[in-house]
C-alpha cells in the first residue's frame, strides 16, 4: 500500500495518500499491540481492527483504480495480498478465540 500511496498524485497528499498510509501501518500495528496485551480477549479485539483496517485499505485500493491511479493488474496483485493478509489474521484469530475457550475451561 505504500508504493501504490508513492505513485498518486501530488493533489493526493493530504487526502488518499495520508488515508491509505494510517490504514497499512494500523494493520501491524495493531496486531504488534494486541500480541503485547495479557489477555486472549484484548489481543482479538485488536486484531480485529487491524481486520478492519485491511478492509480499509481494500477500499482505497478499489478508489486508486477507479481514479485511475493503479492499473488493473497492480489492483489485482495488491488485493490479492490483502485478501491473504485478511486470511492469515482470520485463523490467528480463531486461534486465539480457541485459546481463550481453554483458559476458561481451566
């Protein structure tokens, strides 16, 4: 998401590109911070939000191509990570719902 916010135009800066930045970045980072939380419960919550800041991001990825920005194949290939992305974090989030079912259970 970074090099695709290096490629729009200048008149970007401030709106898309800032957008599209905080978005990418709020992915690991939330993930980053929920893995420093104590409990199963507030680690979900954050990758949850990191969850919806990919789904963020597929949202200007979508505007990118509309405003002509990105080519078909450059939106393709980067929804493709993001969907992967979205995968990945949907099982460490099941995992850590599993995790947290057990430490009840105890």
């Amino acid at each position: 998401m970074y090099k695709i916010s290096h490629e729009l135009p200048d008149y970007e800066k401030y709106n898309l590109v800032s957008q599209i930045r905080r978005a990418a970045i709020s992915i690991t980072s939330n993930i980053a911070e929920g893995y420093g939380r104590f409990h199963y419960q507030e680690n979900i919550q954050f990758c949850r939000q990191s969850r919806a800041s990919i789904y963020e991001c597929e949202d200007h990825l979508i505007t990118c191509l509309d405003e002509g920005y990105i080519n078909e194949e450059l939106y393709k290939n980067t929804l493709f990570l993001l969907v992967e992305t979205r995968k990945i974090l949907d099982g460490y989030i099941n995992y850590l719902s599993q995790e947290l079912k057990k430490s009840k259970i105890k």
